[in-house]
C-alpha cells in the first residue's frame, strides 16, 4: 500500500504576513477533508505535490519558509491567471 495522498491549505494575508501562512494540513481523511471544504468554497485546487509535501512536515499557523518562495508563487501564478479577481476578494 502506498503513501496516503496529502493537502494543506495557505492564506497569505498581505498586510498582516510576510508570507503565505499554513492554515489546514493532513492526509487521509483529513486530506479529503481540506479538499471538500474548498471546494464548498469555490476555492480553486492546485495540485502541487511536492509543495504539499514538505508542508505536511509544518505546524498549521506558520508562515511557510523563504526556501519554499518559489514553488508556492507557482501555485499564486496559476490562481491569478485563472481568475484574477480570487486573490484580492
């Protein structure tokens, strides 16, 4: 049996962070569970495993480290470029 697919979830609060902060993580049913909520939401999906992996390793509320910058601004490229709008509500 292989490894449980993982998700996590960021905010980047603009004004108040420095960086995008961790807010959900987990595998299993609590991945699915991440999932499920944003998707409730209407908030886009990115899959970006091997982001989400090193950020399963992170307690939930800390701002993500400089050394992670340039996978998660891939993931904020894509979500601009699919709706503009989705970063700035």
């Amino acid at each position: 049996m292989g490894v449980e697919k993982g998700a996590a979830a960021l905010k980047w609060d603009r004004e108040k962070d420095d960086a995008p902060r961790l807010i959900a993580s987990g595998r299993g049913y609590l991945a699915r569970k991440i999932l499920d909520l944003a998707e409730e939401a209407g908030i886009p999906l990115v899959e970006q495993e091997p982001l989400t992996n090193i950020l399963l390793s992170l307690p939930p509320g800390q701002e993500i480290p400089p050394e992670l910058f340039a996978l998660a601004a891939e993931v904020y490229v894509f979500l601009m470029e699919l709706d503009s709008s989705f970063l700035y509500t």
